[in-house]
C-alpha cells in the first residue's frame, strides 16, 4: 500500500532554529502574582495563576489585585542573561493569560499594564527589546479562547454577570484586535511563535478566523496545537509529562514547572532539582523533543531566587554538554538500552548516561565503524571495542559527579535517525502498537493528516481522519511468523459504521469494516480479523481508511494490538 513511508516525512524548515534550540524558558507573569496563591486569608488550591476561575473571585474585585503590580524589580535584560546563561535558546512569555490582563499596550480595552496597573509600562516591549539585542527568539503565549474579564469562556463555566459576552463577540473584538496588535507592533521577528492555550469554547470556524487574521500579516508564523481541539499547529505540547516514545514525525515541546505551580505563589517551595532537570531534558532530546521550563516570577518581577539557582546550575551542566543537546535528533538503536538515552548529529552519537554501570561498561548499539569517543564535559578520550551488536564503552568503577554524563562518539559516517520507535512482542507474543508510536500521515496533503491528540490520562489518540488518503504506520519486530489476530481500541460514532479499512503489513493485507460503539468517547476493542505475519525485525504495519462512510471522520484509535493465534 505504502512503501516505505518512513522515509517520507518531512520536517518544516521554518522549525529548524527551534529544532537546534532544544531548550527554552517559558515565563508566567501577570496580576495573578499579586494574589500570589492566597485569597481572603487562605491559600486556593490548584495553580496560581488559575486563582480567579478556582475562588470565583468577581471581575472588579479581581481588578483590584492589579494595584499591586507594581513591576518595580523587573529587568528584561537580567531576565534574557538568566536564559542564556542556563543555556537555553528561546523564550516564551504569557502575553496574556486567562485573566485576560495585557502586558502590552492593546488599545482594544484598558486592562493592561500601562493602564490598569501602577507600573504603567508596555513590558512585552521591553522584554522584546531585550531579547533582540541578545539574539534571543520570544514567543508569545496568548489566551485565546479563556479570558475571564473580557468575555471570553471560562472552564468550568462563568460566575459573574459582568463576563456575559457571546464568544464570537469577544473573538472578533478582542481576540483578534489583540493578536494583531501582537504580530504588527513589536518588529517583523516578533515574536518568534505563537503559543496556543486551553481551547475551552473554541471550534473550528473560529480558529478559521483567527488563522486568517495571522496569515494576513505574518503568513508562516509557528503556532503550537492548542488553537482548537484537533488543531493540528506546527509543535505538539504535552504538558507536565515526557512521552514515553516522543511523537514520531511531529516537532514536540514539553512545557514543565520548576515547582508545582506556573504563576508566582509565595508558598510553593517544591522545587524540582538541577539534576532532575538535565535528566529530563536529555529524555525529552532523545525523543525528538524540546524541554520548555517555566519561571513565575512574583508582582515586582523579580525571578525567584530558587529558580536562578537552578538555572544556573543548569547553565555548568550545558556550558560542558550542551553539544549533545543543540540540534541533535533521536538515534537509531538495534535495541533498547539500560543506562540511559542517545541523542546523535551527523556522525555523533551522544550517549547520555543517566544510570552508571555496575559492570563498568555499557553497549551502544548503533551500527557503523567507530572513530573515536570522548567525555564531553573533560575531553577526556574514552577506551572502546567493536562488536558484533555495537560497541562497548568501557568507563571507570565510580560515577563522576555529574546527574548525566555525556559521551560523544563519532563514527566513520554519519549515522540514521531513528523517525519511529519498535515496537516489539511482550511476554505472551503480543505486539502492542500505540497511537503515540504512529506515524500519521496523508499522501497528498502532509498537513491533514490524522490529527496526535493528547488525551486526559495522557494518552496519544489518532483523530480527526477526514479521508482515505490518511494512514497511520508503524514499525514493528514480529519473531514468530504466523497468524497474528488484529485488534483496535477505539472508538466511532455509529453513523461511521461500515467504513472500509485495511491493515497492511509487507504486501499482506487484512480487510476490515468499522465496527462503531456508543458514541466518540466510548473505547472499545474492535477485531479486525486475522493477518499472516512473517518473521522480522522492522516490519512496517499501515492502517488506512477506504471511502469514509460519514464525513465526520473514521475512528479515534489509541492502540492496535497483534495478537499470536497460536
């Protein structure tokens, strides 16, 4: 049906300097640091910035909060040097969060910064200035949907008469007015991207507006997933997790909190640590991804002083390893290893090394002929030998005191991207093929293919199938040749009954038709039928629709299982 599709994707070049960043700090600040977490004596759970939607705070006593954000301590520049020195390559700033206050200078109403607060500064300019002069790329997070003083929608539903507005009122007369002023005002490379949150309210016509409005004035610019449920953006952005295999074929961020919180809260002292944070970064690049860290500095603007140490302990780690982060892509290994994560460029491996070994040794197993490996952080060369499975690097009895140490290995060539992950048999045979392991693709149309949706148990779901010129791929290890029994966890509406499908793998092919549930949020396992495999270690397995029986789509799929019928 499809021959080798892996080598058929393709990466945005319009991505490339966020793809070499890999690092970037994202900053929550606005009226919400003023509460700080505490509303009329008591502290309200969930996050800080979210106060006003968790107490129901009413919009004017809300307002009020902006009295104290005073700004006094904020400096751009110091804030842009913290960045560079932890060795990160971009920033994101929230605009405007879901209270709707405006960093900047919008004409569209007077709840900003120069008007409402006693700072009376366009303080996004400020920070853009200061990031041009150091080479920094900003990107703007804006609330698009969510805005609880200026008519927007609210999760979990309005509470003040004073937010009553019809959504399409505030996405024309605020939204819209706003993200113009954002894309004109503030220079041609400002800001560099736009990020997308909550999408409560939103559908696609609206988003339709919007992305109208942005290819009138800056056509390109990157956007993130979070426009509109399904919204397909040019970054996906799992938020607080790693995924365990990364995106295949997608650009993708994880956006964490250095503590429990994103906006500045005066009591939230649970700080993750430098080294659990060089850990995850190294996970997140193995993948494929970018690892964006968030600060919440407090109503004066000063950076908490926990997070500054953090940064820059970050920064000592980067200054002596950041080769193995900047621009790499994931690796392709012959199989699994123990110890830690890869990430290669070229003809480099680098082996990151998260658990030391208590042999002494570990296996890298990248084919190719080895030229040299060397300590990053030392230079210090690293005694290796040839095998049959890869190499082994032969390392000291005790761990040197880093939370990961780097090995770069260079071969005689360049070595091969690993693009999807194996999938291989479990105890019983078995050979699970997650959605979050696919790769979603459309023959003529790369854009609109199957829409990876992050569930709410964090779950990758295929969605938004619109034609039979979609698929998703996988690749799999099959040790047993045999029959294998095709099973889908999925769910359909019962008006896509009967949408004819197939399941290809190595030019055999299972013929199915869609078996619907109750409705789209009804997962259920589906058998397709029976399909003879044959034995190997790279077997690419296509799923793809026939003629949709209604134009809403195929299926929402979050797995498929092969099953051994012996």
């Amino acid at each position: 049906m499809m021959n080798s599709i892996i080598g058929q994707v393709h990466w945005d070049a319009r991505l490339d300097w966020w793809r070499e960043a890999r690092f970037g700090l994202f900053i929550h600040w606005g009226v919400y640091a003023v509460p700080a977490g505490f509303y009329q004596g008591r502290r309200i759970p969930n996050y800080a910035e979210w106060i006003m939607n968790t107490a129901r705070i009413p919009c004017a006593e809300y307002r009020a909060f902006a009295a104290g954000f005073h700004a006094e301590a904020y400096d751009p520049a110091a804030w842009v040097r913290a960045a560079r020195q932890a060795g990160m390559r971009y920033m994101v700033i929230t605009a405007k969060h879901h209270d709707g206050f405006a960093l900047f200078d919008t004409k569209v109403n007077g709840w900003n910064a120069l008007q409402a607060a006693p700072c009376r500064r366009d303080l996004l300019r400020e920070l853009v200035e200061a990031c041009r002069e150091a080479g920094m790329p900003l990107g703007f997070y804006y609330s698009q949907a969510q805005d609880w003083i200026n008519g927007g929608s609210a999760t979990n539903g309005l509470w003040d008469p004073e937010q009553g507005r019809d959504m399409d009122a505030y996405i024309d007369q605020v939204a819209i007015p706003q993200i113009r002023e954002l894309l004109t005002n503030y220079g041609p490379d400002m800001p560099a991207l736009l990020w997308w949150d909550t999408p409560t309210g939103m559908d696609e016509a609206k988003a339709r507006r919007i992305e109208e409005a942005i290819q009138a004035v800056r056509p390109g610019l990157i956007t993130n997933n979070r426009l509109y449920s399904g919204a397909r953006g040019d970054i996906l952005t799992p938020e607080q997790f790693i995924p365990q295999g990364g995106y295949p074929g997608r650009d993708w961020e994880t956006c964490m909190t250095m503590n429990r919180t994103w906006g500045y809260a005066s009591d939230d002292h649970d700080w993750k640590s430098s080294s659990e944070m060089i850990r995850n970064l190294a996970d997140i690049t193995s993948k494929g991804g970018n690892y964006l860290i968030n600060i919440g500095p407090d109503a004066g603007g000063a950076i908490p002083q926990e997070s500054l140490e953090r940064m820059a302990e970050i920064g000592c780690w980067m200054e002596k390893n950041g080769e193995a982060i900047y621009g790499t892509v994931p690796v392709e290994l012959a199989q699994p290893v123990d110890w830690g994560r890869c990430t290669a460029r070229g003809r480099t491996v680098y082996a990151h090394i998260l658990d030391w070994p208590r042999s002494g040794k570990i296996l890298l197993p990248v084919a190719g002929q080895v030229a040299g490996a060397r300590y990053l952080d030392t230079g210090v060369p690293v005694p290796w030998k040839d095998a049959e499975e890869g190499t082994w690097l032969e390392l000291p009895e005790r761990s040197p005191d880093s939370p990961v140490v780097a090995v770069a290995v260079e071969f005689q060539h360049p070595v091969p991207r690993m693009v999807l992950p194996l999938n291989v048999p479990g105890s019983q045979g078995a050979i699970l093929l997650p959605a979050q392991n696919a790769l979603a693709l459309n023959r003529v149309s790369p854009r609109t293919a199957p829409r990876m949706v992050i569930g709410g148990k964090r779950e990758a779901i295929l969605m938004y199938w619109k034609s039979s010129d979609e698929a998703a791929l996988w690749r799999v290890r099959v040790r047993e040749e045999g029959n294998y029994r095709v099973r889908l966890h999925c769910s359909a509406a019962p008006h896509c009954a009967g949408t004819p499908y197939e399941i290809s793998v190595e030019g055999r092919t299972l013929r199915a038709v869609l078996q619907p549930t109750q409705d789209w949020l009804d997962y259920q396992w589906r058998d397709a039928g029976t399909l003879q495999l044959p034995a190997g270690d790279a077997l690419e397995v296509v799923l793809q629709p026939g003629p949709l029986a209604h134009p809403e789509g195929f299926l929402n799929l979050k797995a498929l299982e092969l099953v051994p019928e012996w």
